[in-house]
C-alpha cells in the first residue's frame, strides 16, 4: 500500500495575477511561475534539511532538493521538495576521483519517512523496527506560513519580470516564424 509523501496546497487568486499570467503567451507564462514557485519553496527546503536525522553520512540531507516542473502548453508550473531520486546522476564521469556523488545516495528516505516493522532475520535474528520520523511533514508544517506569505511576493515578482522579457520573447518568436 503506497501513501503519498507530501503536502499541497491551492493558493487563491491574489489581485487578478491568475488572469494577468493568462494574457502572457503559455511558455512565457509558465517559465515565470515555474521561477516564482522555485524560489517560494526555499524556506520549505531549508526546513525539510532541519528536519532530516544526520545519519553517519549525512547523505539524506544532502540529497534535499527544489524543482520545478513547468508546463509551457498549459502556461501552468509546479514546484516540488523532497529527496533526489536515487541512481539519477548517471554513470561517473571520465577522469573523476568520486565514484558515487553523496547528494544520489537516498535510497533510505522511505524508510525515514515511515519506518519499518520488527524484521527478523531467517535464522530468526532480531533485527530491530525502526520508527517512522516524517520529516516531510515536520517541514510542511513549520514552513507552510511562510511559503504562502512568499508565493504572493513571488507571484508579483514574476509577472513583473515576465512583462520586462515580453518584448524579447516576442522577437524570437517572430525570428522563427510564429506568430
């Protein structure tokens, strides 16, 4: 049975912006929210690398990251935090000391997030249960204010920065042949 790690939230129109960011052309429009929502999220990533156990390693906090994902046909974006997938990196590259870079290695993050039940080995060996900490939801909780206090500022900021990139925008898209 698989349960969603995370939280999400709707955030309301602020002054009409919704509607400004639809004039915008889609790809335009999404760029400048997929950026907006980006840099709202850092409070909620510093605090998910607060609320992350330091193992001996120090592997998982390393592995915290932000990233947006924008959809350009729909003039929408989104913004995530949580744990690089782990093995995403790729084979090393050519000529480097370091086999395996520390931010890939979070394969354990499941296992800090809900835990496990007592295992035992087939011999029969008690190997312990381990309890589930959450920190996903510990970080939501303490940086939810502040992220929706941010998105508005952001929001503002991104329409602004998108409007001083439309003439620019425009031009390219004239240069290839679109209207």
């Amino acid at each position: 049975m698989s349960r969603p790690v995370g939280m999400s939230f709707d955030f309301p129109d602020f002054n009409g912006l919704a509607d400004k960011f639809r004039e915008l052309p889609k790809s335009l429009a999404s760029a400048a929210i997929g950026a907006g929502v980006k840099r709202a999220m850092k409070p909620a990533e510093q605090a998910l690398k607060q609320a992350v156990p330091v193992g001996p390693t120090g592997n998982l906090k390393r592995g915290v990251a932000t990233k947006a994902q924008r959809y350009p046909k729909t003039g929408a974006a989104v913004a995530i935090v949580g744990f690089r997938k782990a093995g995403s990196k790729g084979p090393p590259k050519e000529g480097t000391q370091r086999r395996n870079k520390a931010s890939d290695k979070t394969q354990h993050q499941f296992l800090v997030e809900y835990g496990s039940k007592q295992r035992r080995t087939k011999s029969g060996a008690n190997r312990g249960r381990m309890p589930a900490k959450a920190p996903i939801q510990m970080a939501w909780r303490a940086a939810e204010a502040q992220v929706k206090g941010l998105l508005t500022s952001e929001m503002k900021e991104a329409y602004e920065r998108a409007l001083k990139q439309l003439p620019t925008f425009m031009a390219a898209r004239a240069r290839k042949g679109r209207s």
